[in-house]
C-alpha cells in the first residue's frame, strides 16, 4: 500500500519569506514517481513536477526547489521569496509502478499555503 | 492548445438521482481519470480510461461508471446518489496511461447532494 503524508495542514507567512513543504510517503516499491501539484481557489490542479525515484538530484525552478531525500522517505517543496499568488493548496503524489496496469497516483492530504502582503 | 473542460461548473441533485459529468480531455491525449476530491482532503482516484478502455479504478463502488469516446472525451456517471457523493469532481488527462506522464486537470465540476 501506498501512502502521503503532508502534516502541515496550513502555513501562513508573510510575503518575501522562505516557506517548505513537508511531503513523507512510505511505499514498498523501488521504482515509483513522486508529484507535486498546486490547486489556486479556481479547482484545477496544476502539475509542478515529477521526480523517478532513481534520481535523487534536487531540482531548482525559478524560486521553488525540491528536496528529495531517499533516506528519510520525504519529497520537500521549498519556496524562497513567497509572493501573495503562491497563495494556493498544494499536494504531493506518489505512484508506484504498475503490476501490468496503469499508474495510480495516490494524493496527499494538502498544505494550504497562505501568503499575506 | 486546448486545455480540459468539465461540464458543468455546478450541479445540485437530490439524494437517489443519477448524474452524468463531461470532461474534454487536452488535444492530443488519449488518457482521461476522475478523482473525487472533498471537502479538505486530496483529490481521491476514481478510474482511468485509455483508449476507450477502463485501465484502473480506485475504491469506489459499481454506481460509479464512466465512458470514453473515441475523440478521448469523457463521461462519469453516478447512480443512486447518496449525501457523501457531494465533492468536486476533477477530470484529468494525460498522453498514454502506462507511462505515467503528468496529469493535466480541469476545473472540476462541484455537485452537491441535498
């Protein structure tokens, strides 16, 4: 069984601050993806990125970063410099690869990030 | 570009009616999911169409049904309505269902049941 676990419910901070997400998941697969997605009050989920669990390498877009750490099971978000349009719910995503179907992303339950100006 | 569109944006059904949501899935994709998402939670996995076929469903029981068209458009349905079916309903689609490439989701369609 595949789980996420994103412990913080809600983060408020004051725009221009440095802000991480938690994401934790525990699978008992080698080979699976890991995703995080941010949900602005519109609905639509948006994809951010895709990380294979073979490739430990951070990544770094613009201001936000990620920190994937096989040791301790997490997939942090970092957003440096926070501005009041980061404002949204975020989630993180694992699939595990399929046994001869489809990969099935299960979601965490969301961080609820909130930027005041 | 085309994105996903969901019809319609709303809807408010009583407890035992049936309900059919739409999706137009992103041009040039032929894969197409539901998720369940209430209220607070993460967006649950319904099922998954590729190519016109069912290739993965989550826990969700038989009154759940969906379709896919051969233009890769969508169709969820829900029989027997019941009070905790009130959620949004995200459709996504993505290109080719086995290999996991990124989702691209609409704007859901919220569907209350009184």
């Amino acid at each position: 069984a595949q789980k996420v676990t994103q412990a913080q419910t809600e983060i408020s901070v004051v725009e221009k601050e440095d802000v991480t997400l938690d994401c934790v998941y525990e699978t008992r697969d080698t080979t699976y993806y890991l995703f995080w997605y941010k949900q602005p009050p519109s609905g639509e989920l948006v994809f951010l990125i895709r990380r294979n669990s073979f490739d430990e390498q951070n990544e770094i877009s613009g201001r936000y970063s990620w920190n994937f750490q096989k040791s301790t099971s997490s997939f942090n978000f970092t957003i440096t410099a926070s501005q009041v349009v980061d404002s949204a719910v975020y989630f993180c995503a694992l699939s595990e690869a399929p046994a001869g179907g489809s990969y099935i992303p299960t979601f965490g339950r969301g961080t609820s990030l909130i930027v005041h100006p | 570009e085309t994105g996903v569109t969901q019809s319609p944006t709303h809807l408010i059904k009583t407890r035992g009616q049936q309900v059919t949501l739409r999706c137009s899935s992103q041009s040039g994709h032929n894969t197409v999911s539901w998720y369940q998402q209430a209220l607070g939670q993460g967006p649950q996995f319904i099922f998954q169409y590729y190519r016109e076929e069912e290739n993965g469903r989550g826990n969700f029981p038989p009154r759940f049904s969906g379709l896919q068209f051969p233009n890769y458009s969508s169709e969820l349905n829900v029989n027997a309505l019941e009070l905790d079916d009130s959620a949004l309903y995200l459709c996504a689609s993505s290109l080719d269902g086995f290999e996991n490439s990124p989702l691209h989701f609409g704007n859901g369609t919220r569907l209350t049941v009184t």
